[in-house]
C-alpha cells in the first residue's frame, strides 16, 4: 500500500489492517480511509500482521482475532514478548468473554465487535494510538451498558481482574491485603484503578459493569487471573 495515495490530514494515523475475510476488510479500509487515517498495509494472516507490523511501524494495528494459523491472540502475545510496541485493536465477529479476555491479558489495548459502527470503532482506534499496551479506558459505564452492549470492552490488568473477582464474593480488602500478602492500601489501589478504567463511581457499580462487559472471571479464582499467575504485557 502507498500511504500518499490517500490525502492524509497533519494527525493522520497510520494503520495496517489484518483480516481473513477480504470484503470486510476492504469495507474497514475504504471507511477509514474516509475519515482520513492513512491505511499503510493489509493482509489476510497473522504471520502476515508480524511483518506488516514490524515494517511499517503504525501507530495502531487492527487485526482479526480469529485467523488461520496465527489470530490477533497470537499476534498480541509476540509483540508484548519481542516488539514493536504498537496498541493492537482486536476485531471479533461477536463477544466471546473468554477469548477477548484472553486477547488483552495476552496484551490488545482494545477489542470491538465487528457489528459495531464504524464511528465506534474509530473512538478506539484512535484512543489506543500511542497507547501501546498500557491499560486504556476505553469505555465508560454509558458505552458498555448501551445496547447492544460489549462493544468496547476495557482492558485490566491481572491483579485488577483477580481483586474485582474477589470482591464480586464479598471478601474485604483486609482479608484479600492478608489471603494475598499484599498491604491493605495497595488492595485499595488496585481496586481503585479497576473502578477508573470501568468509569464507575464505586467498586460494587465497576463489578457490574465488568460482569456485564463479559470481562469477569467466573469465580474460578485459581485460574490465570491469579496474581502472579499470568505473565503481564511489558509496558
């Protein structure tokens, strides 16, 4: 792809684009174009998305999170691990709780549905440009509660996902500072940051729109989301 084939505004972004289904894909690409981001490079495979990637440099990267061979997981997961530090937008066909999860813990600074508009997903693309793979909030409780909802899901970090859990169960901070090993007031932190990133008022509304988000564990508090249990993205 030439990048001057498109007039591009001063702030232009450029993107690469990765998709298996070629009709979406070409849709996503005319669309952005229209709005003035600068696509730089498509491809159709995850191997593909590693080199495009890698090459070009983009300021955001949007992949499908299902590909043959390697999906947008997979291709998260070896950026986090190797570079470039580029903010990945996974695009999923529809909100599987599990596997978008799996695709931010893995290190996506962001995952939309690909039924979303087109305005929704240029908000995330361009809020996780020059994010990398730093926590964004990408949604307020208004977005993830709107119907349909899911379409922006944020992302947290394990500890957060680990300590929301617990306190969907009722445990007191002390009890969890003292199961955990951790000091009392870092458990209030942590459950502060989550309640941020969720745009809630108070811990017990940021439990509810992570569990209506899909993003909670279901209460299976010995899986990865323990602390210290998943390796976190370098920042």
């Amino acid at each position: 792809m030439n990048p001057s084939a498109t007039p591009a505004r001063h702030d232009s972004l450029r993107l690469v684009v990765v998709d298996d289904h070629p009709l979406y894909r070409r849709a996503m690409v005319r669309e952005l174009r229209h709005a003035g981001e600068t696509v730089v490079a498509e491809g159709d495979d995850g191997l593909a998305a590693l080199r495009l990637i890698r090459h070009h440099q983009p300021d955001v990267a949007l992949l499908d999170i299902r590909m043959p061979g390697m999906g947008g997981i997979g291709v998260a997961a070896e950026l986090a691990q190797d570079g470039p530090d580029v903010p990945i937008v996974l695009l999923a066909a529809y909100n599987d709780g599990p596997l978008v999860r799996g695709g931010l813990r893995a290190g996506a600074a962001a995952c939309v549905t690909q039924d979303a508009d087109r305005a929704v997903l240029l908000r995330a693309v361009r809020a996780c440009a020059g994010t990398a793979h730093a926590p964004r909030v990408l949604a307020g409780r208004h977005d993830l509660l709107s119907t349909p909802p899911h379409t922006w899901i944020p992302r947290l970090t394990a500890k957060e996902y680990r300590l929301l859990a617990m306190a969907e169960l009722q445990i007191e901070p002390a009890a969890t500072a003292r199961d955990l090993g951790l000091e009392e007031g870092i458990v209030h932190r942590i459950l502060d940051s989550a309640r941020s990133k969720l745009g809630a008022g108070a811990v017990s509304e940021a439990i509810a729109v992570a569990r209506h988000a899909g993003i909670l564990p279901d209460h299976q508090l010995e899986t990865p989301c323990a602390v210290g249990g998943a390796r976190e993205p370098s920042r």
